[in-house]
C-alpha cells in the first residue's frame, strides 16, 4: 500500500513540473522596458531670445551747488524718494542777501548820475544851438551820459547776477526719483564745482534695461519692430515679479568685436522691481509661432547622426526617428520636422531601449509642458 501512495506522488509532482514550465515558455518573449512618456502637442509657442540685461536709470542727477557757502539745511533722507522741485538744500544766504544789497546800491547811484548826464546834454545841446560853446565841450558831455549809462547797465547785470545767486542758495530737485547716499552734511562748506555731488538722484520709474543680442537676429528685429514694438519679459529674482517692457532703442551699429548689438527696453517700474545698476535675466520676444510642434525636451536625444526621439506605436514598441529641432525653450523642445501632434515619445528610460523593443509605461503620459496628463 505504502509503495502506491510513493508512485502516485511522484506523478502528480512530474505533471504539476509540467504545466509550470509549459505556462513559462507560453507567457514567454522579450522583457518590456520600464519607461515614461510624453505626448506631442501643436500649440503657440512664441520665438524668444534669452539674454542678461542691465537696469539703467532713465536719467540720472548729481547735485552740485552753483555757488560756495556753508549748507545751512537738509530737507530730505537718503534714499527717499523725491519729487521735481522739492527744496533739498539751504545753504546760508546771509552773505548773498548783502551781496544783493551792495550791487543794488550801486545801481542806484549809478543811475542817479546817469540821469543827471543826461540832462547836462540836454542843457548843453541848448547852449550849442545858440552858439554859446564850442562843440568839442558839447561831445564831452555826450561821451559822459554814455559812460554813464554803460556803467548803469554794468550795474543792473551785476543787481541781476547776485540775485541768481542768491537763489542758487536753495537747491531744488531737477527731476523725480530717488535720493542716493548723502555726500554733504549741515555745516559743511560747499563749494561751486566740488569733485563730489552732494547726492545723486536717480529716476526709477519708467527705466530702461539694456542688453545685446546677436547681430544675426536684426533683420528679424527690424522686421517685428516695424510691425509693433517688441515685447520683453523681465525675469526678477528666484521668486520675483515677471515684469513687462517695449523695445525703444536699436543701436545704429552691431559691434564688430562680440558680433552683437544693442538693445533698449523701456518698463514702468511701477512696483519698483527693477533697480539701476541691477542685472536681470530678459526674454526677448520677436514674434509667436501659432501652430509649434512641442515635444517633451527631455525626449530628445543626440547622437553621433544627429538628434532623435524613442516613437511609442500602437503594440507597445518603439521606433527610433530622427528629428529637428528648431529651438528649445524650458523644458519643451519645438520640433521642426520628424514629429506630429498627437505622438507619444519616450522621455526617460531610453539607455535601455533599441529599435523595436517593448516597452512598459510605468507612469501616465505627460505632456509637452510636462503636465501629467
């Protein structure tokens, strides 16, 4: 009994070997590959050109007093922002009142003894009709009411000359901005023509950023610009505003030693984003390409023949396809020719794969924005 029980085992073992290693080569084949994917998609897409700019300060002040005198008062903070006209400085106007005076002063005497020349020639010229003096004594007396009357005019500069330096004393803002550091300080004796300006005011609203591009792209600039002024997109900071401006300025010549040329763009600044001096990332758009065929970039591979992408077909394998393209930006790559919307490439995982080879999405697609979708 014993011995039949030991055969019957064996046989259900041998058979059950069986089935198993029948399932394993029926289930067989080659191993699909573990891959993700991103699906092609056709939208606008605009042309930009990225660069490094500088903020420049539409116009820029340095304040330096007109005549010398001790700065009496302050009438603003560094860095405050100032309005044109508002009074900054007071320097002592005491030594400019009494220059006024004296000039006016002799102003006055002058005129006194100009008006009495005049009568003299008047008298004179009496005396001559009639024949009572000779005419030389008359032309002397002519010669002194015009002496006279030069020096009348000599002094009326000189009554006009100390009053303007007189306001020269109170020091107003040209323009509207904001106050740099202070250079003077109450009680100092400021001079006419001092090496350092008392401050510099620096207009932050509207402000210029320039940059330069490559000297190729200037037919295109020329081109869109006609058309309307060009857009560019400012980049502020890691967490910064996105702040937009309009191109103002093509420089007259591409410069000869970088091969680029020059480039203004004019921003409100109005939330004070950009500061004079301050680099700042810029994106210059020259126009939008309505119908780009965009790929996932990270899809795009290069070799020794040129760029290419994994195709995912409808079996679950891939074809290697040569593409073009025509620029990248971000994180998207638009494809001048090889793709169609609509295609699934892969966009990690192609080390391992061939021409022909299966593949297993271990994730959904994601789009070209890199979206999952």
């Amino acid at each position: 009994m014993r011995p039949l029980m030991v055969l019957a085992l064996i046989f259900f073992t041998g058979c059950s070997s069986g089935e198993s290693h029948s399932t394993s080569r029926d289930q067989g084949g080659p191993e699909a590959v573990p891959v993700s994917t991103g699906v092609v998609v056709e939208k606008a897409v605009p042309l930009d050109v990225p660069v490094v700019g500088t903020a420049e300060a539409l116009s820029s002040v340095q304040i330096r007093s007109q005549v010398a005198g001790q700065l009496a008062a302050i009438h603003f903070a560094e860095g405050q922002d100032v309005t044109q006209g508002q009074l900054l400085f007071e320097l002592d106007p005491r030594p400019f009142q009494l220059a006024l005076a004296q000039a006016e002063a002799v102003l006055a005497k002058d005129t006194a003894q100009n008006v009495n020349a005049q009568k003299e020639v008047e008298r004179y010229k009496a005396l001559l009709d009639q024949g009572l003096i000779a005419r030389e004594q008359y032309d002397s007396y002519v010669a002194n009411a015009g002496a006279t009357q030069a020096t009348t005019g000599a002094d009326q500069a000189a009554v006009d000359t100390a009053r303007l330096n007189l306001q020269f004393t109170r020091i107003a803002a040209p323009i509207s901005g904001r106050a740099g550091a202070l250079s003077a300080h109450v009680g100092d004796l400021v001079r006419e023509g001092d090496t350092a300006p008392m401050v510099v005011i620096n207009q932050m609203a509207p402000i210029n950023v320039t940059f330069a591009v490559p000297g190729r792209l200037l037919d295109g600039i020329r081109k869109y610009q006609a058309v309307a002024p060009l857009r560019v997109e400012a980049v502020v900071g890691k967490s910064g505003g996105h702040p937009v401006g309009r191109v103002t300025f093509i420089d007259n010549a591409v410069d000869p030693t970088t091969g680029t040329i020059k480039l203004k763009a004019l921003f409100d600044n109005t939330g004070r984003d950009l500061w004079p001096g301050e680099f700042v990332n810029v994106s210059l758009q020259l126009t939008t390409d309505l119908h780009a065929v965009v790929a996932p970039a990270s899809a795009v591979q290069t070799s020794q023949n040129g760029t290419y992408v994994f195709v995912v077909r409808g079996n679950r394998t891939v074809d290697m396809r040569p593409v073009n393209v025509a620029r990248t930006a971000g994180a998207e790559a638009v494809i001048a020719s090889g793709l169609r919307a609509g295609e699934t490439v892969v966009t990690d995982g192609q080390l391992r794969l061939t021409p022909g080879a299966h593949v297993a999405v271990h994730d959904a697609p994601v789009g070209a924005t890199g979206a999952t979708r």
